[in-house]
C-alpha cells in the first residue's frame, strides 16, 4: 500500500491506497489537476479558480454519482478535509452543474452528502426535491426533511 498522506482525523490511516483502483483513479485525477493535492486535499482553496472547479467536481462526483461504495466514501472524505465554510459557499454552485437532480441515486447521495455538511444546503435541496412531481425524488426528499 502505498502512503500518500495521512487523514487529518486519524493519522495512522492511509488517505489512499493505490492497489485499489478507485483510490489509484481519484489519485491521478486529483494530480493531474495539482501535484500534491491527492495527499492534502485542503489545498484546492489555493489553486487558480478554474482548477477549484475542477477540483470540487472530481470529488463531488466520487461522493455522488458513483455506485462503488469506496468511491462514495473517497469523494465524501476528500470534501471533509476542506474548510467548512469555504466548501459551503462553493459547493453548491459545482453540484447545479454536475449533479443529474432527476436522477434519485444522484440526488440521494447530495442530499448525504449536503446532510454532513450544512442544514440550510439539506433545506434548499429537500425543497427542490418536495416539489419535482416526481415520486422517488419526493420520498427521497421526505426522508431527509425528518
């Protein structure tokens, strides 16, 4: 296994383990975008404005679009490195652009993820889902506005 980092949560874990393939695609994604940030995601705040785009999309997509549980995690935990509030103000406007809302296995992994994140963002994106007409999309909204 190769070390590329450790988690800032538990430094004894491994952020990434190349021998898995999810990990070795997030891995070259992430670094064809910006050496290092792979190993110290925090850093995309850094990087010219297109490649915090870029950036936030790569992971946004390994969080929501994936169907590979280990993908999900890796997205999900490349997002928890990053500020908070920073991430806030910029993941939505990313998620509007990537993210298939009429799509339910889509839009439940952002509701997740939006979830862990911020109340108001959970708020904004149960409305969108209560009002869809469609009825996966709602019972997918209603089990997050409990």
């Amino acid at each position: 296994m190769a070390d590329l980092g450790r988690w800032p949560n538990n430094p004894t874990v491994p952020k990434l383990n190349l021998i898995d393939s999810y990990d070795r695609h997030a891995f070259e994604r992430l670094e064809a975008i910006s050496v290092g940030l792979s190993t110290n995601f925090d850093r995309v705040r850094m990087l010219p404005e297109k490649d915090i785009d870029r950036a936030l999309s790569c992971a946004l997509l390994f969080a929501c679009l994936s169907t590979h549980d280990r993908a999900i995690t890796l997205g999900r935990e490349l997002l928890a490195e990053v500020d908070p509030a920073w991430l806030i103000a910029r993941i939505e406007r990313i998620a509007d652009t990537q993210i298939d809302f009429e799509d339910e296995w889509d839009y439940r992994r952002l509701l997740e993820l939006y979830q862990s994140l911020d109340a108001g963002l959970l708020a904004k994106i149960v409305s969108r889902g209560l009002i869809s007409g469609r009825p996966d999309l709602v019972e997918a909204a209603e089990d997050f506005s409990k």
